[in-house]
C-alpha cells in the first residue's frame, strides 16, 4: 500500500472516531482549587465547541492536587456551563457511597439536565487505604461491588411499590458505564451487557487482556446490543514533538511520585529534562505505567493515535491531559479536536 493511501486511511479513521475527555481538575502548584475549577469549565466549554462527545471527572481523595472529590457536585457545575456536550463521572468509586445516595445525586442531575448525564462507576477507593477507611468507615474493598451495583441499578429502574425507593432517580434513563484497570469490572461489565471504559492511562499492561476478556464474555442486554468500548489513554500534543516532550515532564512527576509511594503533590511545572529526577529503575517503572500515552506534534500524534485505534479497536477514545499551563492544555486538545475533525 502506497504511503499515500495509508494516510488516507488513517484520516478516515480518526475521522470517524469518538472522542471524549477525562478532567480530574488539577491544582497547579503555586495556584488555587478555585482556579482548578474555572479552567475546568472553560475547557469543559472549548471540548463543547470542539466537539468532544462527553467530559468526565474522577472521584479522587485526600490529593492535594485534584480537585474533583465531590464528584456530583462539579459534574453539576461543568454541566450547567455548557448546553450540549455529555457531563458524568470516570468515574464514582461506589464502594464509598450508598447506592441510594448515588441514585439520588445523579437523579437530580438527570432531573436538571435530561439526556447529558452518565454515571461512570468504579470499585476502587481513589486514595489511601487510610482515606478509605475515613470514607467507607470499615474494611470493604469492593468484593460486594456487584451486589452494590445490583442496589444502585434497582433504585433507577421504574418501580411499583418498595421499602426504599429513589426520589428523583427513578425511572430515569442515565446511562452507567463500568470502569476498570484489571479485568473484574471488564468481565462483569460483559455479562451484564453494559458499555465498558478502561483506564489505560495508567494500566497499559492490563489493556488489552481487559478488553479482550469484556469483549468475549459480552451477552446483549436492554442497554446494548454490542460491546461497546472506551479507552482512556494521555494525549499530550504540541506544536512540535520537543515541546510535546517538555510539557510532559509534569505528569512523569507526578507518577514519579506514584512509583516512590508518595501522594502526589499539586502538578508540578515541567523541567528540560528528568535526568537527576529519577534513577533508571524509576524511569523503566514511570514509562512502564505510561506506556500507552500518546506525546508528540500533531503529526506524531496522528500517527499514534492511528496505531492505538488499531490495536485496540475502541469504540471511543477519552483523553486525558495531565499539563501545567492551562492554554497549553486547552491547545492539546484543540490539536486533537483538528485532527479528529480534519477530512
């Protein structure tokens, strides 16, 4: 195949792909929470107009630097900034909650902006372990996540009369998707037949498996009738691959710091180069947990971002940007949106 109808192909596909995007609202260091959530509505704003399908926040806890811990709190504030594009969760940790509370928040949300609302769900506690205890209040890890969602499910579904019954949040259609890093929830998320998103933003290594494993264990449901899958991965792009390059030394950081078994700090500016940050063993490790990230001109991204598709045949593509300077990171994704949007 000549390397012109090669190209040719790749644009189509990127053509025709769904894009989304994953915030968890970074504070940068030297600035504030407030900050954090102004440049998340912009950008929340610009993906609208750029035509990005959804913006999901991640429930994180006891990290200094994301700000998105009540989850349905912001999901409320980015959807009531912006008119069209789908607001939720990547996702909420459901062990921390009660599943009525859940249906609740996310019935109101559905109530005050009807058909842009997902719930995204997650079994892991977003923190420490001494932070899930202080949420969770004792030794759950998750192994009653079934069960849960099973709860969580009952209370949206119309009902007749119950015990319990979710106002508002019954009989409300709010899509639920779940997440995963491993291949509980992939496997699960098939039997069920519900649409799957995996985080190989910082689970490369599972990715594949994962999906494999949801794909093959998928049985059609009232929700789909096919597997449907979404795949987080870090997109960081730039005028040219250097810059690319440099922006990222911020989120090897804080990954760095991830690997080192500290809670990472406020995103950290970028350096000229990581020599002197890390050892070689933390750089193998650092890379390893990044392997899937896409960094690069938007050339190099293009062609990436292509082979990714390829390998991972995702329905939808969620990007997250893990970047300092906030008009860097609103660039990033516009170059993604041009390329995406590009014919």
């Amino acid at each position: 195949m000549s390397q012109e109808s090669t190209a040719n192909r790749s644009s189509n596909q990127l053509h025709n792909l769904t894009v989304s995007v994953l915030d968890l609202a970074p504070v940068v260091s030297g600035s504030t929470t407030a900050n954090a959530f102004r440049n998340s509505l912009e950008l929340a704003q610009r993906a609208e107009q750029w035509g990005y399908n959804r913006y999901w926040l991640a429930e994180h806890h006891n990290m200094p630097g994301i700000a998105s811990s009540a989850t349905s709190i912001l999901i409320g504030h980015i959807a009531a900034g912006t008119s069209t594009i789908r607001v939720g969760s990547g996702g909420i940790m459901l062990p921390n909650h009660a599943p009525l509370v859940i249906a609740e928040q996310f019935g109101t949300l559905e109530t005050l902006f009807p058909g842009r609302i997902d719930l995204g769900l997650g079994r892991a506690p977003g923190s420490d372990q001494r932070t899930m205890m202080a949420l969770r209040r004792d030794a759950r890890s998750g192994h009653d996540f079934p069960e849960q969602l099973n709860e969580l499910r009952s209370y949206l579904k119309p009902s007749g009369p119950a015990p319990v019954r979710a106002f508002p949040g019954e009989g409300l259609d709010i899509p639920i998707w779940l997440l995963g890093s491993s291949g509980f929830s992939a496997e699960l998320a098939g039997k069920l037949g519900l649409p799957f998103a995996f985080a190989s933003h910082f689970s490369p290594e599972y990715m594949l498996p994962a999906l494999d494993l949801y794909r093959s264990s998928f049985q059609p449901s009232e929700v789909l009738d096919a597997p449907y899958a979404m795949v987080a991965v870090n997109i960081i792009a730039a005028d040219t691959d250097a810059q690319a390059r440099r922006t990222a030394t911020s989120m090897y950081q804080t990954f760095l710091d991830m690997i080192r078994g500290r809670t990472p700090g406020q995103l950290k500016p970028p350096v000229d180069s990581m020599d002197g940050l890390w050892d070689a063993y933390e750089k193998a490790a650092v890379e390893r947990q990044l392997g899937s990230s896409i960094i690069g001109s938007p050339e190099t991204v293009k062609e990436k971002l292509h082979t990714f598709l390829k390998v991972t045949q995702a329905d939808e593509i969620m990007v997250a940007a893990h970047i300092y300077d906030h008009q860097e990171r609103l660039h990033s994704y516009e170059i993604v949106s041009q390329l995406i949007n590009s014919k």
